[in-house]
C-alpha cells in the first residue's frame, strides 16, 4: 500500500506500542527514501521534532516540484494493485 508502518517487520528507532512503532527521529532517513504517501503512526507529544522535520521534507519538496527544481515520478503508483485493477 501506500502507507508508511510497522507492525514488527522491521527495527522501530521510536518505541512500540502494542506492536505498533511509534514513529521518532531515527526513523526519518527511511522515512525520507520511503515512496509511500502517508505515515502510521506519530505521537504528538513523542519526537515532535521528527514530525516537524518529515513535514518541512514535505514542504521543500512541493516547492521544488513547483519550481521545477525536482519532478514527481508517478510510475511506481501506478504499478500498485490497487491502481492497476480499478474499475
């Protein structure tokens, strides 16, 4: 899918709750290679810094997509399931 989890698939730099990682800063580099579209799960009030840090990553990259300076490649949602067999 296009949503960034972890159910005990791979190591949680944040903590776990109920099998869950709590995303924190020491996820942000994958975070940041990640192509999925949507991220599962922040805690307000645990790492905020890497909320705020994943959400300027966004912003800069909505400018250079509008400023020309980075092109958004639909490709690999496009190959998606969930895509290629709509009705």
């Amino acid at each position: 899918m296009t949503r960034f989890k972890d159910w005990g698939e791979r190591e949680c730099h944040g903590k776990r709750v109920r099998a869950i990682c709590i995303i924190g800063t020491g996820d942000l580099p994958e975070l940041a290679q990640s192509k999925k579209l949507f991220v599962n799960k922040f805690h307000q009030n645990f790492h905020p810094y890497g909320y705020d840090c994943l959400e300027e990553l966004i912003a800069n990259r909505t400018r250079d997509i509008y400023l020309g300076d980075l092109a958004f490649d639909s490709r690999y949602y496009g190959t998606l399931g969930f895509v290629k067999n709509k009705i």
